[in-house]
C-alpha cells in the first residue's frame, strides 16, 4: 500500500473474467455450467458499476486464442453468448446500459453477428454505464488492425509517415473514445494479461484475486476499488510532482 493522495473512483474497469472452468472441475461439474455460473456474476458486476456511478465497465469474455478451444466448449460458449443476447437487451435498457462489442466479428456466425449489432443500436442512446464486451477480442490483433489503418491511410495520402504518433495510434485501436482502463482487475488466481487491451492497459492499475469469476460479488470489488483509491499513480513522475499537481489541479 502506497501513501500518496487520494485517487477517486476509478472512471474504468476492465476484468478478465477467469476461472469459470476450475469452478465447475471443482464441484465435478462439466465447463460450461462453469460458464453459466459466470453470466450471474457478469449481472452482480453490473449492478455494482450501476450503483457507484463507475462510467465504463470493459469485460473480456472470449479472447481471440479461445477459439482453439474444444469444439464443444467454443459451441456451449456461443449458445451461452446468444441466450445473454437475447435476455439482456430489454434489461440493459431498463437499467440505463450502452452496450458495445470490441473484437473480430467476423468470426461470429450470422445470428450472433445479427444480435450484437441490435444491442448496440438499441442501447446507443443509454449514457448510465457503457458496458464493452470483448468478444473474439486479441490485444496484438487490435494494434495490428491500427497499423492497417495507418497504412491504409498513408497508401491513400490522407496521412503522411512522419504524422504517426502516439495520438495516431490511439485513436485507431480499440475503446479510442473512452477514458482509459483505470483498474484491471483478473480473477481465477493468473497474474497474467492473456492479450487483453495491451495499448490501453499501458498505465492502467492492476489488482489480481485468486478468487473465481463465478464467486465474484460486490465485496470483492469493494476491495479492489478500496485498493485502487490508495494506490498512487505517477505516470512516470515523482511522487513531490504528483502531490504538487495535486493542489494546483482542482479536483472534479
Ligand atoms: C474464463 O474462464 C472464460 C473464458 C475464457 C471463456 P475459463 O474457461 O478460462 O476458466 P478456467 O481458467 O479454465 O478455470
Ligand atoms: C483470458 O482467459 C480470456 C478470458 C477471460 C476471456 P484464458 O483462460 O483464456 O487465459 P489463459 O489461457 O489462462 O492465459
Ligand atoms: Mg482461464
């Protein structure tokens, strides 16, 4: 634990939600009802971010490595994906929810694609919490994509070389109009990042728990909001730079 000043609520969270597997070995139970374990946490997380006024919740559900799984886990996982489509849309409207899909659709068959697009036009104008769900989501393959499109503007003459920079790069990977992950949070016991926002997770605070996704809940969070409060983010600087911002800057 640090000392530094008070950092407020984080603005952002991003969770990768691990560990559904090993809830369900443990009890002898096959993987995907470890899946669907995990949707009822996925609904308390929301419920959490709804209450604290959290802006952005950024949930990482299918990574684009998961699709080397098991044939029938990848089809149990896109069953599960499908249903939560088709219930959720009416509740994240009810309760406020822009939703919003990162990742590569392309590889989602016609009616996924088909629902994923509905959710999002139906829940556009929904400025509570904006909930990213990725899906068929890799780091590496969101910042490739950007040097294609820099490519693809520099081919078309709309961007010269020596224009890119950090700025360039950002604003074409993906959550490019959100504020930034503030807190990663990983469950299932990993301290690892497994390709999730790799750009934008670059100054992001991060908080691991061997906790299981299926047994996550609002105690844990609280715990990992309490920790990120006190930790202190310097960005590279000093700490005496850090407390002298602190009192020139007005605070929100
Ligand atoms: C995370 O749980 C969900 C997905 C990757 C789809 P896992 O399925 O990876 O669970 P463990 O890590 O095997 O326990
Ligand atoms: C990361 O979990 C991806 C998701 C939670 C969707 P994995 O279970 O796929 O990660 P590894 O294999 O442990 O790195
Ligand atoms: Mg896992």
């Amino acid at each position: 634990m640090s000392s530094g000043p008070i950092t407020s609520l984080p603005r952002h969270i991003a969770i990768v939600m691990d560990g559904n597997g090993r809830w369900a070995q443990r009890r002898r139970r096959p993987r995907v009802i470890g899946h669907r374990a995990g949707a009822r946490a996925v609904d308390r997380t929301i419920d959490f971010c709804l209450e604290r006024g959290i802006e952005v919740l950024t949930l990482f559900a299918f990574s684009s490595e998961n699709w080397g799984r098991p044939r029938d886990e990848v089809d149990a996982l896109m069953k599960l994906f499908m249903g939560a489509l088709d219930r959720e849309v009416g509740e994240m409207q009810r309760r406020g929810v822009r939703v919003r899909f990162i990742g590569e659709r392309s590889r989602f068959s016609p009616p996924i694609l088909e629902r994923m697009q509905n959710a999002e036009k139906a829940t556009e104008g929904n400025t509570r919490l904006t909930l990213v769900i990725a899906a068929s989501y890799g780091g590496r393959q969101d910042i490739a994509a950007a040097a294609r499109a820099l490519a693809e503007d520099v081919a078309a003459g709309r961007l010269r070389p020596e224009q890119i920079d950090e700025t360039a790069v950002g604003a074409r990977v993906a959550l490019a109009d959100l504020p930034p992950p503030d807190l990663f949070i990983r469950t299932g016991g990993d301290t690892r990042v497994s390709n999730f926002l790799l750009w934008q997770l670059a100054y992001t605070e991060l908080w691991f728990t061997d906790t299981l996704w299926p047994e996550f809940d609002a105690a844990i969070l609280q715990q990992a909001v309490d920790d990120y409060a006190r930790r202190e983010r310097r960005y590279g600087l000093t700490s005496a730079q850090i407390a002298v911002q602190a009192t020139e800057t007005p605070s929100e």
